[in-house]
C-alpha cells in the first residue's frame, strides 16, 4: 500500500484499484472538535476536485474535495455516531471513504509523505 497527500489535506491509501480517503492529522488539529460529518453514499460518482462532503467542527465547517476520479464503495458509517473520531485517529480508524479509482494517473498529481510535511510545513 502507498499514502498520498492532496493540497487540500486528505490522505490517500492506495492496493490496487482500491483506496481510502481520509483527513490528515494537519486538517484535524486545525479544524478542532468535529461534531458533523456529511458523506456521499455508496454507488456515487465523483471527479478529481468535487465536493464530496463537508465536516463541521465547532470552529467552522470545512468541504471535503476529492483528491481522484471514482465512486464511493463504502462511506464510513461509524462517524455518523462518533464524528470525534476524526479528531481521535484521522488517519487510522476514522478514515472517510473507500473508493474505486478511475483514472490512477491522478496520483501523480499528489504529494508523497515528505513532500506533505514540507507543503504544510
């Protein structure tokens, strides 16, 4: 499995046409205590850049884009319940989405984990 890193903070893990979306530990620790999250359902199609959800925390309420094309195969149902989880493990247990990829060149279009840390910086 490989991470990538998107300019808007979310975090790609990639085997096969397969990945999971999630927020970084940078994005969590700006956006403070997460009490919403909104989601696609499954079976929805996105491309590169189109809001597929937002997060409401108690600072603001922030849009999740997507970093690649494809469709939502599962959307994270334990953060209906538990949207705090975000805050708790944003880049383990509370990803967002698993998705299949449509076009895996986009991921050369993302940041590796050193190019990430040196963008946020």
């Amino acid at each position: 499995m490989t991470t990538y890193y998107s300019e808007e903070h979310e975090w790609v893990t990639v085997e096969g046409d397969m990945a999971t979306v999630g927020i970084t530990q940078h994005a969590a620790d700006q956006l403070g205590e997460i009490v919403f999250v909104e989601q696609k359902e499954a079976g929805d199609d996105f491309e590169k850049g189109d809001e597929i959800g937002v997060i409401e925390s108690v600072k603001a309420a922030s849009e999740i884009y997507a970093p690649l094309n494809g469709e939502v195969v599962e959307a994270n149902a334990a953060l209906e319940d538990n949207p705090g989880a975000l805050n708790e493990s944003p880049e383990g247990e509370a990803w967002i989405y698993k998705i299949k990829l449509s076009d895996a060149t986009q991921l050369e279009d993302l940041m590796d984990l050193d190019g990430y840390k040196a963008f946020v910086g």
